[in-house]
C-alpha cells in the first residue's frame, strides 16, 4: 500500500497514523471523516442493508436506519436493527459478515467517489494554507487504500485511522488528538461534520465546525455550528474558509 506517512501501532483512542508534519505547523486544519464526509458511505451502508434485508423478505426503510444506524461501524448496531425490523431468523454474526462483504466491494469499486462537498473544502483548504486531516474508523489497510484510489494521499492528505472505537467515535479527545499531530490549537481546526454527535464533539473540543448533513442525518440538531450547508453548492467553500481562516495582512506582525 503506497502511503505518505509513517505509521505505527497505537491503543486506545489513539491513532494508527502519522508522525510530526515536517512541513511545521499550518496555518489551520481541516479535518474531515472518511466514511461519511469525504465519501457517502451512509448512502452505500442502507443501499447494501435494504438489499440484502429484501433478499429475505424484509423492508428496511430510511427512518429505521437513520434511527439505529448512525454509527461508525455496523457491528454495534446490526443486532438491535434485526430485532426492530423483526428479522429474528438472520444470524447478526452472518449478516455482518456479508454486510461488511459488501462495504468491501463498494470502497474498492468505482462507485465509490470523492464527494463534492468535501472536495471544494479541501481545495479551498489547500489554497489557503491549510493542511488537510482524514480521520477512519475503518481498518488502516482498507482506509489507506480508500485514501490512495482517491488520490487523496497522493496530495499530502494525512491519514489517522482508529482502532478502539465505540458508538460515540469521533469523540472529543480523537478531534484533541489529531489537532496535536498537526501542532495547532483546537481553535485553529475546521471540523466537516455530517452528523450531530460529530458536531457536538468537535465543539466540545473547541474546534469550529461546518456541518453538511446528509439525507440521513438533516433532521438532526446542529446547533453550534459556524453554519449548516443544508444543499450542495449553497455557498462556496472558499467563502466560508476565507471568513473563518482570514489570511494574515501583510506587514502584520
């Protein structure tokens, strides 16, 4: 797996990827989820469940997943979902199995893409001189290579994939630490959050944050945020880096 950084083997809520920027500091990061901010996995998650739960005689509608599913991995909520929409008869460790099949084949096919959204913010990003951070609960190797055919690692995007999660991942000190890898305050840190707990636990670490939910998540409360980009295109990503991240005057000490 070709890969920008160095990586080491971590515990707890700590990260599996990279040392210091050699670069030194910049000016202010962005931080963006891969799952549900860089790509839309949650489209491709209730896609596959309402496949494979038709394929058994049962429907799954969008408001039972954006109920139970908004987690960072399915295996905390594919139990509890089986037994809301009255599956009983699936096996939750088999069912997971192909679940987690078919995340596979869709990370690595061509239907998986960069999304809009997160592009925009992270040219503008980059334009600004700022530095750009990407943050998985995936498996390193399977995030690194999403990274990678998305030519986001090639551009000097960082990596920092989390093994020990729980249902509240990212919580705040996962936004603390990798606010630390890049040497910045919280406060100098952009948070792109497509969901409400993300929202609030970026805040609660002290960093600002654009909120960009999704049809699953745009019934949700996002109070706190700098703004909520309700659609697409609403405003231009520059616009809001520029306001939030003002470049220095020059002469200003």
């Amino acid at each position: 797996m070709a890969s920008n950084s160095e990586t080491k083997k971590t515990t707890g809520t700590s990260s599996t990827a990279e040392s210091a920027n050699p670069a030194g500091r910049p000016r202010f990061v962005l931080l963006l989820e891969l799952e549900n901010t860089v790509i839309k996995g949650r489209a491709a998650q209730y896609d596959l469940l309402k496949t494979l739960l038709g394929e058994q005689g049962v429907q799954f509608e969008q408001v039972m997943f954006s109920r139970l599913c908004l987690v960072p991995r399915l295996e905390f909520c594919v139990a509890t979902m089986l037994e809301a929409v009255g599956a009983r008869k699936i096996q939750p460790d088999r069912f997971l199995e192909d679940v987690n099949g078919g995340m596979a084949m869709y990370y690595a096919s061509q239907e998986c893409r960069l999304d809009a959204t997160a592009a925009g913010f992270i040219e503008a990003a980059m334009m600004n001189g700022g530095s750009v951070g990407v943050m998985s609960a995936l498996p390193a190797e399977t995030a690194g290579q999403l990274m990678d055919r998305l030519g986001l690692a090639q551009r000097g995007i960082r990596l920092f994939t989390f093994e020990d999660v729980d249902e509240r991942f990212p919580r705040a000190d996962t936004w603390l630490h990798v606010a630390k890898q890049f040497g910045v305050s919280p406060g100098q840190c952009l948070a792109l959050c497509s969901s409400a707990a993300a929202c609030r636990s970026s805040l609660a670490a002290g960093l600002r944050c654009v909120a960009v939910p999704d049809e699953f998540t745009a019934f949700q409360d996002f109070g706190g945020a700098e703004m909520v980009l309700a659609s697409p295109g609403s405003i231009e990503p520059s616009e809001v880096i520029t306001s939030l991240f003002p470049q220095p005057q020059q002469g200003a000490s």
